[in-house]
C-alpha cells in the first residue's frame, strides 16, 4: 500500500507539472483537486459495494492495487483525447462538459489508489493510524519521486514512475504475473512513451512550431521547467522595438520554458546591435554609465547583450533554468562592443534569494517583460510571482548603489493594468527608501507596446530628464510621468485615457492617494505582497460584475481568464464531488441522521482545514524554496510523511484526544499565519539546502499533528463500523475536492495568512464537533 | 428612347458600377445567415457602408473547410489548417473599417490565410497585395480568389515581415497574424497619409490592435485599440 500511495502522489506531482505545461499556469491545481475527488469517490465505491455483499479485504486489496497500476498506464492516454480550451469557459458551455469529464478521467487512478487503502483499513480496523500512516508515508516519498524523476526523465517519459511505483505494490498482495505485467507496461512506457504532450495552440512553442522552416534545436528537461529552442525563420524578438529603427535584426532562436516564450538567442552582429539602442529596454543607458548590472528573470540573453553593448563590465544575470543559461550562454562581447575587461556571467536560481544574499551595489537592476516568477510553473492558483511584490521592488531598492537605477519593462494592456500595478508598486516601495523625495524618483515611458518605469531613490537630476525626454523623442516613445510634469503630454502612442499618467501621479502622491486610485480603477491594480503575490491577476468579485454587462464573446478578452477557470473549477467540483462523494452515501442510507451530520462535519471540516495549510504553506514557501515545483514537492513530502507518523502514533492516544488534537492545530495555524512569512524573509538570504530544512523543521512536527485527527476520528466517531468509515472518507473527499480550487480564490483574494487562518477555523469546528459527548 | 429602355439601361449601368462584386449563385443558402452576421456586426459598432457591403456580398462560407461551413456565419474564428484559422467576422468588419476601404485603395495585407480578409477589400474596390508564409494556404488562397472572380487581389508566398517592396508605397498596409513587434519594412512601405493595423503582443491567446498612422510628413503615431486574439483554436473533443 506504500508504493501505491507514493505511485500516485508522485502522479499528482507529475500532474501539476504536466498542466503547467499543457495548459497555462492556472489549471496546475487542478491536480490536488483531482487527486482529492478520487480519493473520494473511492469511499462511496466501497459503501456501495460493501452495500450489496460482504467482502473480501485482501482480495479487494489484490483487486485494487493492479487497478491503480493499470490506471495509471492508460489514464493519461485517455485524458489525450479530452482538450479544453479554458478561454471559452467564460462564453462555451460545452468546455464545462469537457472539463468535468478531464476532471473524471484523471480521478480514476486515485479513486482506485483510496480504494487500496480502504481495503487495507477495512482488513486493520484495531490499528487505522498504521495503515493510515503507511499511506501517508508512500504519499510523501511519491511527492519526491514525482520531482526527481524530472531530473532524469523528460515529462512523457516520467509519467511512467506512478504505473512502475503502484506495480511494486502488487508484488507482495496480488498475482505475480499480472504484477510482471504491469511492471512490463511501465517499463515500455518510459522506453517509447505511447503518451504526448498536447499543449494548448495558444502557447508561444506551439505557435513557433507551426511557422515554416521551424526546427527544435534543443530540448531538457528539469524539475524546475521544460525548456526548448526552436529556430524558425520567421520568429523575431524585440519587445516594444521602436517604430524609428531601419536597421536589421538579427537571426534569432526562440527560447521556452513549458511551452512559454521565456526570450530569444540572437546571433549578433556589428550591424545588427544598432537594434539594442532602440528598445525601451536601452533607456536606463541613456542617462548614465551602468557598469554593474543585474538582470534578473533573464531568458536568451537579450538582455545581457543589452547591458554589453551599452558598456556594462559586471554583468550578472538571473535564471531559474540551468538550460537557459547553457543555451544563452554570453554573448560575443567583442562583437557587442563591450570592453574586454568587463564580464558576463549566469546565476542559476531564484531572483529574491540572489538579491537577498548580495551585498553589492548595482548601477542597473533590469526585469525584462517576461520576468515573471517561473513561467507556467505556479502550483496552487492564478499565477504567484514573488518578482513583483512591494516586498520584492523594496530589496532590489536596497541593493543598488549610488545613482543606480530599477527599470521594469511591462507589455502594455487593453485596458491597462500590470503596469498600472507596476507603477504603484514601484511608487510604495520608492515612498519606503526615498520618503518625501519620491516624487523626484519615478519616471514612465511608454512605447507602442511597452511601459518602462524607472526608480531611483537618488531621485532625477534635471540633466537626466532631458535626456531621457530627448531620447524618447527620437525613438517615439512618451514619457507618460517625469518629476514635476503636470498634464499627460502624448506624442507618439495615444491611449483612449492617460492612465499610466494618471498611476504615476498617484503613486508618487502618497500612500492614500495611490490607494484611492487603485480602489476607483475597474481593475484590481493594488500592489501585490508576499502575502497575496499575484502581481498578474486583476480580475476580483467586483470586476466580475463590470465584465458580466459587457456582451458574449466581447468582454473575454478583457476576463484575464485564470479567474473564470478557478471558479469554473470550483462550481465544477463541488457537483461532481456532491453526485460522485455525498449523493451514494445519501442513497446508501446508514445509522442515524444526528450521527451522520456529525461525521459529515467532523471528517469535511478537517479535510477542509489540512487543504486549506497545505495550499497556504506551498504558496508561501514558494518564496522559501525558489520555485513552486520545490514548494510543491516539500510541502507535500513533509506534511504527509510528517502526517503519516502522526497517524500511526495516533493508536496510542484515546480517541477522545481527537478534540484537543483539533484545537491543537487551530492554534498553530494561527501561529504559521502570523509567523511563517516573516520565516520565510529572514531566512532569504540563507543558502537552499538549509532554507529546505528550515522549512522541513517548521512543517514536520505541525504535520505529525495533522495526522492525528482522521484515525482519531475515525476511532471516535466511526468506531469500527464500515459504513460510517466510508461516510467519513466521503465528506473529507469531498471538503479536500472543494478546498483546492476554493483555497486558491481565497489566497487570490485575501492572500495566504487568510488561508491559514482559514484552515485554524476549521479545525477549530473539528474541535468543536468532536468534543460534543457522542 | 422609350422610359421602358432606359430603365433596362439604367440598370444595367448601375451593374456595372458596383465595384468587384463576382457572380453569385442563385439561391444562395447561406445568404440569410450572412445577412444576420453582417446586421450583428453593424449592432456592434461598424457602420462603414463600403465595409458592410463587401461583407453582404462575399461568401464568407467559401473560404472555410467544408465540415466548417455550418458554423461560417458565425461570430468566431474558425480553423482552416496549419494550425490557422479564419478570423472573427467582427473583427474582419473592425479592422477593414479602419483602414476605410474605397475604390482604388492599394492595400498590403500581411497573412492571406484563406482570403477572406482580402476578398472583403477586394468587394470594397481596394487593389490588394497579400502575402501568406504557409505556401499551401497561399496557393489554395490563391485559386480560391481566382474562381470566385476577385481578380484584384495578387497572393504571393512569402515572409510578411519584409512587406512587398516590389508594389510598395501601400495606402494601408492590415496584418492579420500576431506579431510581437511592428515590422520596420511596413512602416517603411506605407505611404504618407496611409494607415496600418496590426495585432501585437501574446499574452496566454491575446494580443492588441495597433492602429500606425503616417502623416504627409511621413511622422508616424499610434493609436491602442482593442484587445483580440488571432490564435489557432482546438477541434473540440477528439
């Protein structure tokens, strides 16, 4: 039952990794969400059969063990023949269909893993915390699993471990040759993969794959993304090039990373350079020499060529991917015209904690219009970017020398909005540093397609604005906001209203006028934090309304879709978890109603509770661990393992203990809202290994303790009976299956300290429930 | 002359002014349905006469596959292979009435695609030139616009990012493949007091219109206009 479990935990994990790259970021989720509803349904499956004849444990062990190893082989070739398109949800009725029938398919492998452990605890009902725990543990080491095995095996190929893992278990439960089968079937499927990844049309590879003459030219693979170049004729890369520019580009290799175009190679030379002076990106260069850059989020390379050729000597530039940086490599400085002294170099890793632990001054730190976070890769809702928070923009303020400079370059909206947030975010992070001389310190310029904001706590000298302004001008780009400018002035790119104006004015205005923007604008623009790192959603309850006026098929444009599909989800879940998980129970009968409403609320409230932390600790750890592959893996790995030696501790504790275990965990999930973040910051600077174990000391002891709560109920409240031990399992596969998508529109709305109070409260209605005297 | 046979030569003359206007079927089945799409896409902002006419005459239904054709008058894009498809009817309407088509406007279209776009400037007079990087769409574009009798448009296979020297200056140049940024070669390539729209930017399916305006002095300015997505699109279940 241990290699079942970590079979399809690591098939979760795969699974998240999988969305990300299939899909947009957003459905990455969707994974917790499925594997719950499976597990659910595994509940009412054994009601249901328990229902019409008595059964067999070890034969339904056997049974369950080679079914979730087969499932696990052709689940994913099923799920190849559904595609969604989560851009119509908003307007298509039939994508719900199909997404509720992905959502099925995809359960099927957990249904049949929860099967196995009922089986196991219907046949050790004197000792559920053993059988529980070993579940628990299997789960864990399948969370590393899934994430390892990405190190050595390209996505396709790795969705071969879950079906090899499960086929393990069989050995010692189930008929050998059937179990030499299964294992045969893994084998060859991580030989010559049957299955495929199907991205969506819309991501950048797929798009570059379909022009002319289009060839992959490398492709790796990693825990941390899947990264490929592609050389197509046809594909250029100069974001917000000026309209101004007569020169040559030059060829150009596109660079992904899960399917996302992450920047280009360029193969450089003296003729083509000239294209770097006319980018927005160049205007940090026009006013002053930057010899010490840092690039952070850098992909491809644009931008450590950019520093090169405006005569940078130390640049240092930033990725989570390894592969990008092997296929970016330098750039010929000599052809760049960089002096020979000067030196380029990657770091591998993640941006905050890079700045966190440097201790040098920069004249230039530079994000590129595609630095967000980890393209594709968030793990629990719409898109977390710790690039982007005040948090954030205030250490990269902390780190630049005298004169030195933060530039943001942002792709411009319809209507817009990440650089309306990118505006008052810089100006929060400027009123910290320079107080009352932030208004001599942000300057916007906006191309065609592109908002550069520049900070310098230092504030503008008059000689550097008229540079600025001067340059602008001969490449056609406006400067929306200089210091003491006191009327929009558009010369070149008009905007239906001078909005980027009118942020900047704001934001430079005081931390109650920025508010009072923010609040008054249609989107939701307030600056992101640590707390709520969603810097590229801008869709909340009230612009819902605004774009329901809108007509059919109009407004989706405007509907930054990540919402709709969260809620999509959401309705979605809890229908099918209600006619799959609640509805056979309801059927099914069983003892009385009294004792069902409080099984029902004891077992979804703890389910909601452990979801609800678990969610809000990936998300936060996140920022601890660099990526949301690593927070994903480790805090699954850690609350289950943890989790699992609390259940099987649990059989040594009175079941009357399951209260004070309840209250317990209220309290500390009180403590981890008020106390994890602040963890999480001071620790920034620390090194991986021992961020991973502060981490893993934080979360262990608080997850032996979520360990205890199911067996001691189970002990307490279902005492043996099989009928309400499938009851249980019914309402807590339901609460987990609604809590995923749930926890994510919490998080998006209030951010992750809410979340874990959130969590706190529902164990403390466990608590509740569960020190009434039955 | 008799009022009987000036009327017949009145209309005959009148005929003969409507500009490239092909031949059309008798019984056109689909003409309500492409009646009821030209009257959405008035009710949604487009007023051009020219524009609407050209879509009142051409039969968008010949220019999509034929397991499609059932969905042709509807008001979203449709796949038309390679990974392409056919672009919403309200924004053909859209982006034709900005470049406010009339009888001998020269027109580069870049992203020929099935043809429709240009078969809509042709039935507005214009002169068009279009290029398509697929070269089987662009010759199958091409033979299509041939049966159909819009002589006026002259398809070539090619990248668009160079525009079409050769027949350059354009009065509007209309680009109908997403691009991340605004190729020089077209701003080049358009004439002073002439206009070009085009999609940019790709953000997760959606980019932006931007309208690029030269002034006689040859200055050019641009204008944001509406959010659109010009993607391929899923077949649906499979």
């Amino acid at each position: 039952m241990l290699a079942v479990s970590a079979g399809t935990l690591a098939y979760e994990v795969l699974l998240v990794r999988l969305f990300a790259i299939e899909q947009f970021h957003h459905f990455a989720y969707l994974a917790v969400g499925v594997a719950m509803l499976g597990v659910g349904a595994s509940g009412t499956i054994f009601t249901l059969a328990r229902a019409r004849r008595a059964l067999d444990p070890d034969r339904w062990l056997a049974g369950a063990t080679q079914a979730t190893a087969f499932a696990l082989l052709v689940t994913p070739l099923a799920a190849d023949l559904v595609t969604v398109d989560p851009t119509r949800l908003g307007w298509d009725a039939g994508q719900w269909l199909h997404l509720g029938l992905l959502q099925a398919v995809l359960a099927v492998p957990f249904a049949l893993g929860g099967l196995t452990t009922l089986a196991a605890l219907a046949g050790a009902t004197d000792r559920p915390g053993l059988v529980y725990g070993a579940s628990f543990a299997g789960a864990g080491l399948g969370a590393v699993a899934g994430v390892a095995v990405l190190g050595v095996l390209a996505p396709p190929r790795a969705l071969a471990l879950p079906a090899l893992l499960a086929a393990l278990g069989g050995w010692c439960v189930a008929p050998r040759a059937a179990t030499a089968l299964l294992l045969a079937g893994a084998a060859a499927g991580a030989a010559r993969p049957p299955w495929r990844l199907d991205l969506l049309p819309y991501k950048g590879l797929a798009q570059v794959r379909a022009f002319p003459g289009s060839r992959v030219v490398a492709e790796r693979s990693s825990p941390t993304g899947w990264v490929v170049a592609v050389e197509a004729p046809a594909f250029r890369f100069a974001p917000g090039l000026s309209l101004a520019y007569r020169g040559v580009f030059p060829p150009q290799r596109a660079l992904f990373v899960d399917g996302e175009l992450a920047g280009a190679v360029s193969q450089w030379s003296a003729e083509s350079r000239a294209l770097l002076d006319w980018q927005p990106a160049a205007l940090p260069y026009a006013f002053g020499r930057r010899r010490r850059v840092l690039v952070l989020g850098a992909a491809g390379g644009h931008e450590v060529a950019n520093a090169l050729a405006h005569g940078a000597t130390d640049v240092t530039a930033v990725t989570l991917q390894s592969a990008v940086a092997a296929l970016a490599g330098v750039p010929d400085r000599e052809v760049l015209g960089g002096e020979p002294a000067g030196r380029a170099r990657w770091l591998v890793g993640d941006a905050r904690s890079a700045v966190a632990r440097t201790r040098e001054g920069y004249d230039l730190i530079t994000l590129g219009p595609l630095a967000g976070g980890a393209p594709g890769a968030s793990a629990v809702a719409v898109g977390e970017d710790f690039h982007h928070t005040v948090e954030a923009y205030r250490l990269y303020l902390a780190r630049l020398g005298t004169g030195g400079v933060l530039a943001i370059t942002d792709w411009l909206a319809v209507p817009p909005r990440g650089e309306v947030r990118t505006i008052l975010t810089a100006g929060a992070a400027l009123r910290f540093h320079a107080g009352e001389h932030a208004a001599r310190g942000l300057i916007v310029v906006r191309s065609w397609g592109t908002v550069t904001t520049l900070v310098k706590p230092d504030g503008f000298r008059p000689a550097e604005v008229d540079r600025i302004v001067a340059w602008a001008a001969e490449r056609r780009f406006d400067v929306d906001w200089r210091p003491g400018l006191p009327a929009p002035v558009t010369r070149f790119n008009f905007l239906e209203r001078p909005v980027p104006f009118e942020a900047a004015r704001a934001a430079v205005g005081g931390s109650g006028e920025a508010r009072r923007f923010a609040a008054a604008y249609p989107f939701d623009v307030q600056p992101a934090t640590d707390a709520r790192p969603y810097p590229h959603a801008f869709i909340g309850r009230r612009t819902i309304a605004m774009l329901a006026e809108r007509g059919r098929g109009e407004w989706l444009p405007f509907a930054e879709w990540g919402y709709v599909a969260v809620l999509a989800t959401l309705v979605q879940s809890v229908v099918l978890a209600a006619v799959l998980l609640l509805l056979p129970a309801v059927l099914a009968g069983g003892h009385g109603r009294e004792g069902r409403a409080r099984l029902l609320a004891y077992f979804g409230a703890i389910g909601f509770g452990y979801l609800f932390a678990e969610i809000a600790a990936i998300q936060q750890l996140t920022l601890l661990l660099g990526h949301p592959v690593y927070a994903v893996a480790g805090v699954l790995a850690a609350l289950l393992v943890g989790s699992g030696a609390g259940s099987a501790w649990s059989d040594r504790l009175a079941p009357a203990r399951a209260a004070a275990a309840t209250l317990g965990l209220a309290l500390g999930c009180g403590a981890l809202a008020a106390g994890l973040l602040p963890l999480v910051h001071a620790t920034q600077d620390w090194g991986l290994v021992v961020r991973g174990v502060t981490a893993l000391a934080v979360l262990v002891p608080f997850a032996a303790g979520m360990g205890l709560p199911f067996a001691l109920g189970l002990r307490r409240l279902a005492a043996g009976n099989d009928a309400r031990i499938a009851w249980a399992w019914a309402a807590n596969g339901f609460a987990s299956v609604v809590a995923a998508p749930l926890a994510a529109l919490i998080a998006l709305e209030a951010g992750s300290e809410v979340l874990f109070l959130g969590a706190g409260a529902a164990y403390a209605v466990a608590g509740a429930v569960s020190a009434r005297p039955s | 002359m008799s009022s009987r046979r000036t009327g017949l030569l009145l209309a005959v003359a009148a005929g003969a002014c409507v500009p490239g206007r092909p031949a059309q079927a008798q019984g056109d089945p689909y003409a309500r349905a492409r009646s009821a799409m030209v009257d959405l896409i008035e009710r949604r902002g487009v007023t051009d006469s020219a524009t609407l006419a050209a879509l009142r005459s051409v039969p968008r239904h010949e220019f999509v596959p034929p397991e499609q054709r059932r969905g042709a008058y509807g008001d979203f894009p449709l796949p038309i292979g390679y990974g392409q498809t056919i672009s919403q009817p309200y924004i053909v309407g859209y982006m034709t009435e900005i470049i406010r088509p009339r009888p001998g406007l020269k027109v580069l279209e870049v992203g020929t695609g099935s043809g429709y776009q240009a078969a809509i400037l042709a039935a507005a007079g214009s002169e068009v030139y279009t290029v398509e990087i697929f070269e089987p769409l662009a010759t199958a574009a091409s033979a299509r616009l041939a049966r159909l009798g819009h002589a006026r448009v002259t398809v070539r296979h090619g990248d668009g990012h160079f525009g079409w020297a050769e027949h350059a200056p354009f009065d509007a140049v209309i680009v109908t493949a997403a691009a991340g940024y605004i190729p020089p070669a077209l701003v080049e390539q358009l004439r002073p007091g002439g206009r070009m729209i085009i999609p940019v930017g790709t953000v997760q399916g959606v980019q932006y219109l931007i309208l690029v305006e030269k002034d006689r002095g040859g200055d050019v300015t641009t204008r944001t206009l509406i959010p659109v997505r010009f993607v391929p699109m899923l077949e649906g279940l499979r």
